[in-house]
C-alpha cells in the first residue's frame, strides 16, 4: 500500500490522464502540448515509487493505455487529413484521364488563368 505522499502523487497524475483524455477527446492539442512537461515530472515520481503492484498503480496504467489508443487515434487522424489535402493539392495541379489502352495521361492544369472577354 502506498503512503499518504506516494498516494498523493498517484491522484494528481490521474488526475493529468483525466485531463489529457478531455483534451483529447476536445482535439485541444495545444492543451495536450501544455500538459507534457507535468506528466513527465509526475512519471518520473511515480517511476522512483517503491511500490509495484497497487490498485493505484494498475488504475494508473489502464487510463495511460486508454490515453495511448486516443493519441494513436489522433494521430492517425491528422496523418489521414494531411494525405487528403495532399492529394488535393494534386487534383488541382494536375488533371488525369485514362486513355482507350488503360493507361494513365496526366496534363499540368495552369493557374491563374484568366479568361478575357471581347466584343
């Protein structure tokens, strides 16, 4: 059983990975951003615990895996919105058709182009 401080440093990094999932889930990354150099001070506390096997610390490790699979999610996310926006980015450079023998044909699209109207 952990003392009264070792206790105390558990529920404060709880409370971090309660916050964290709440940022999360919000997709405030910039609050995610703030929250790091706490969590790591907290880690590195709790890393000098002697205490191994808690109903703390096993609560701690299933909200840190609960808050691993939301950031792996999130970030699958923004690599997934940025292969989009590539691939638009392509779509308006580029126009491509496929000929009669199934090939791919590719014709550079021209920006800025104006069109001029005379009478």
């Amino acid at each position: 059983m952990p003392s009264k401080a070792d206790a105390a440093l558990i529920r404060s990094l709880e409370e971090v990975l309660d916050l964290e999932r709440t940022a999360l889930v919000d997709g405030d990354l910039d609050r995610l951003n703030q929250m790091v150099p706490e969590k790591e001070k907290l880690i590195g506390a709790i890393n000098e615990l002697q205490v191994f096997d808690s109903d703390e610390l096993i609560r701690l490790q299933e909200k840190v895996e609960r808050n691993q699979a939301l950031l792996n999610s999130a970030a699958e996310g923004i690599r997934a919105v940025a292969s989009r926006m590539a691939e638009l980015r392509r779509v308006r450079q580029e126009f491509s058709t496929y000929g009669a023998d199934g090939q791919r044909n590719g014709f550079t699209v021209r920006s800025n182009v104006k069109l001029e109207k005379r009478a």
